[in-house]
C-alpha cells in the first residue's frame, strides 16, 4: 500500500503510487506506523527538496524523522505554499528569493533578496487561514502567470503558455485555453507575486505531451 505523503495543491496530503519530481517536508507528521496523525505541519518552514541530494538512501518516515512528502512539481508545492530549499536547492531559493524581493519592493534589485525565515513567515500567514485551511484568493484567470494553480470547478488547474491544464497526481490531462472568469487562486499570493517578478517553477514534463 502506498504511504499517505503526496501533497495536492488543494493543500491535501494522499496516499498514491504515482512518483513526483521533488521531495519536501514539514516537520514529522507521522507515527511509529508510518501513520499521519493530526498535524500537517510542526514549522512554518515548508520547503521543496531535490529527490536525490548527496544522493543517501533512507527509509520513508523512519521514526523520529521528517516526514517526507512527494510533489508532482514545483507548481505544485507552490500551490501547497512550500518554497524552494536553501540547502539543496540553493540556485533555486536564491531565484525565488530574488523574486520574492522584486515583487515586494516593486522595482528589480531594489532590495537585497529577503532570508530564508523572512520568506516563512510571510508565507505562513499566507497559506493559512485562522482555522487552519488553504487559503484561497480571487483573480482574473487571464490576469495570472505561468505557475500558478487554480481551482475550477473543484479540481485543480495549472495556468501555463496561454492555457489552463488539468492537474492529477501522475501528471497533466487536457487544457483549456484562459478566459475572463474569477478563479480561485491555489498559490499562495506572495508566491504568485514571485511567479509574476520572474521566478520559473519547474514543470512535470506531461506538459510537453
């Protein structure tokens, strides 16, 4: 039986065989029976690791060990309000945080990028709302850049190049072009202001099928 660590960018942790292009973790969520709990998070520093760093083997939600969690991409783990890793992806955070400066101060290279823990902390109140869930927030789908998630009609949508595709745990399925409707935004909002100062998540490659 799979083990329950793939994140959907409805904010959602599920139990699938399908394999993803990053890794990331939120703390230890789960018990001595590789059983989530409650919690969905022990810190506000949810990040997006590389699959193979320094390339060491373990075994999946050993006890007393992070629990590793599986995206289908980086759009993805945007969308679930993680960020690159400042270890092992560290190009990849400096990017994002390069942007995540930009769109904040609203001139390019105005500002030095912000640290890491700045990044969590806004980020956090971000995601979240005060009961705990997904936070969501309306815009024009037309209005939005590449990387950003949505939700339509219950299911999830990748805006990319022009359309809108079909989110699923194995990859991505139809597309439809963008329209003037109101959506409701996945990613969270600094992180779609970082998306539209530049930053360019990598994208699972059923993109390109």
């Amino acid at each position: 039986m799979p083990l329950q660590n793939r994140v959907t960018p409805l904010g959602e942790i599920v139990a699938d065989s399908a394999r993803g292009l990053f890794m990331g973790n939120r703390g230890i969520l789960h018990d001595d029976q590789k059983r989530l709990g409650r919690s969905r998070w022990r810190h506000p520093n949810w990040i997006v690791c590389s699959l193979d760093y320094r390339a060491t083997p373990r075994p999946l939600m050993a006890p007393g060990a992070y629990t590793e969690l599986f995206f289908l991409d980086e759009a993805t783990a945007l969308a679930a309000g993680h960020r690159p890793c400042a270890l092992c992806r560290r190009p990849a955070f400096r990017r994002f945080a390069a942007a995540w400066g930009a769109a904040a101060s609203g001139a390019q290279g105005a500002d030095a990028p912000p640290s890491a823990g700045r990044i969590d902390r806004e980020l956090h109140a971000a995601r979240l709302t005060d009961d705990r869930r997904q936070r969501r927030h309306p815009a024009p789908l037309a209005s939005l850049p590449d990387g950003a998630m949505v939700e339509i009609d219950g299911a999830p949508w990748l805006v990319h190049a022009g359309r809108r595709h079909r989110w699923t745990l194995a990859g991505y399925r139809e597309a439809e072009p963008l329209d003037g409707r109101t959506v409701a935004v996945l990613t969270p909002e600094p992180s779609v202001a970082a998306l539209r100062a530049g930053f360019a998540p990598v994208l699972h490659p059923s993109l390109s099928g």
